[in-house]
C-alpha cells in the first residue's frame, strides 16, 4: 500500500470528518423518530410489543447475514491472489504440469520457427516476369512462404516495352529474399514459375542490396556533387557492378553480349561510362537513374561555385 490516500485524507481530513458527522447525526435523528412513531402505533396495540421484537430480530439476523456473505468473496479473492502471486514465476494459475513446463523453459532461448528460418540463410536476388492480376503477388509470395524464404524488398518496374519484356508481360518484379542455405536453385526456380513467374533469374545478393533506391541515389547524388572524379565509383555501385569503364563515344562494345546486359552512359562529348551486368539485364529505371547521377556530376563539374 502507498501513502498517497493518508497524504489526501491528511490534507482533507476535516471536511470529510465534519460531513460524515453530520450524515452521521442525521440518519441517528431519523432512526429515533422512526422508532418513537413505531412505539406510539404500535405499543398501545395487542400484537405491538410482538412485532417491534419480531423486526428488531429480523433486523440483526439480516445484519449477520449480509457481513457474512460480504466478507465470503473477499476472503477467496485474497486467496486467488496470494495464489496467483505464488505461482507467477512458474506459470501461475495453471495445471502442475504446466507450471512444470514453465519452469524448465525459463532462461532459455526461444525454439525457432519451423521451415529453417533459425538455420543459416542466403541472400538472393530474384527477378522475373509477372502479369498484373488481382492476387499475382499473393500467390509468388506464397511460393516463398512455402519454401521457406522471407521476402527482404520488392521493386516492380514500370511497364516496359519488348526490350526488356520480350513476351509484353505487364511488370518486371524484382525481389531481395533471404532463403535457406540448403535450397537448391533450380527448386526455387521451379516454384516461382509454377506460381506465375516469368524468365526466372537468381543472382547472389549482398546486404548492402537492402538500401532504398531512392536513399542510395540521393547519397550517390551527393558524393558526385562534391567530387565529379568519383563518378564512375558511384555508377558501379549504384548498378551493382564490379566496376565502371571510361570509353570514347566512338568505341565499340560487344557485339555478342546479351540483350541489355552492357549500358553506355554518355558524360560528355568526348567521355562514356560503359558498365557491364551480364547476369542480370539492366531496365529503363536503372538507366534513368544513371542518367541522373550523371548529370549531377556534370552540373557539379561545369557550374561556377
């Protein structure tokens, strides 16, 4: 028990004693005057004396009984308490074994989840062909559920044309999974396509795969603008490439590349960054983004401070 209510009755003391006085004196004046006009009409009477006697036994019987069934809950209600707070560092209110089951797990590790999510993992990035309809990425989500992967990020690429969708599929998915370690590739493959993916392609992913786009562009954007010589470092790592080659407009590039797998990206006039993905193709909104981080480097390099 706290001292907050003494320190309220202490400061409040007075006035509740005085108005419980009064309530006091006044139910007293009523009982009196009850019990003077119940003698006076009832004494002088045959039956009188006999009746106030029957009410006054009455009265006391009422009495008992009412505190005995007041005070019945609130003894069990201390009981249940004093009984919960024995228990509540085993388990409480329940069954013994229960409690048992409690005691032996405390100071334990939790189990984990079932389908080897507590087992090592894999990062992967995933892209593939997906057509929009209502419940699509419901069922590609389950496919992963079911082997056991979490999905980490989802992009979905605008709708492009026959270039990088060569079917015209509707949108272009692209997702960052942790899966387990022993998950074969091919099975993974096999389910995303039965769920409605389209040309499937797994690569290895790295963590730094998790960053937004749009944060990783601002920052990149901003390591450009302070040094314009950075450009070709901040384009690999903003198309994941191992690295970024400075080339003439004029030079040429493979020929026997696949589609969309190398992407030139014109600097200036006499200068091109060539970058090379041929696991992964690039999409329109990656070299919109180059693009981009392009011209901030240029902005920065050509415009007076």
């Amino acid at each position: 028990m706290s001292d907050a209510p003494k320190v309220m009755d202490a400061r409040t003391g007075h006035g509740r004693s005085w108005g419980r006085e009064v309530g006091e004196l006044a139910a007293l004046f009523l009982a009196v005057g009850l019990a003077h006009l119940l003698a006076t009409l009832l004494g002088h009477q045959e039956p009188g004396p006999v009746i106030l006697v029957g009410l006054g036994v009455a009265l006391i019987v009422g009495a008992a009984i009412h505190k005995r069934l007041g005070h019945r809950p609130a003894s069990a209600g201390h009981r249940s308490k004093a009984g919960a707070g024995a228990g509540s560092g085993a388990g409480g209110g329940l069954p013994g074994r229960f409690r048992r089951r409690a005691r032996a797990g405390r100071g334990t590790a939790p189990l984990p989840v079932e389908g080897g999510a507590g087992g090592p993992m894999a990062l992967w990035r995933i892209r593939m062909r997906v057509v929009e309809r209502p419940g699509r990425l419901a069922t590609v989500a389950g496919a992963f559920g079911r082997l056991g992967c979490n999905i980490l990020a989802l992009h979905i690429a605008p709708t492009g044309s026959s270039a990088i969708t060569p079917a015209g599929c509707d949108a272009l998915d692209e997702f960052v999974i942790e899966a387990p370690r022993e998950l074969a590739l091919d099975v993974l493959a096999g389910a995303l396509r039965e769920a409605g993916g389209q040309d499937v392609v797994i690569v290895p992913a790295r963590v730094k795969d998790l960053t937004d786009p749009g944060v990783q562009a601002l920052v990149l954007a901003q390591r450009v603008s302070d040094d314009p010589d950075r450009l070709p470092e901040a384009m690999a790592e903003l198309l994941r490439v191992s690295h970024a080659e400075w080339r003439r407009p004029g030079d040429t590039v493979d020929e026997g590349a696949e589609l969309n797998t190398t992407m030139v990206i014109s600097v200036n006039p006499d200068r091109a960054l060539l970058v090379r993905r041929p696991e992964l193709p690039f999409t329109p909104t990656e070299a919109a983004r180059a693009a981009a981080l392009t011209a901030a480097a240029t902005h920065a390099r050509y415009t007076a401070r």
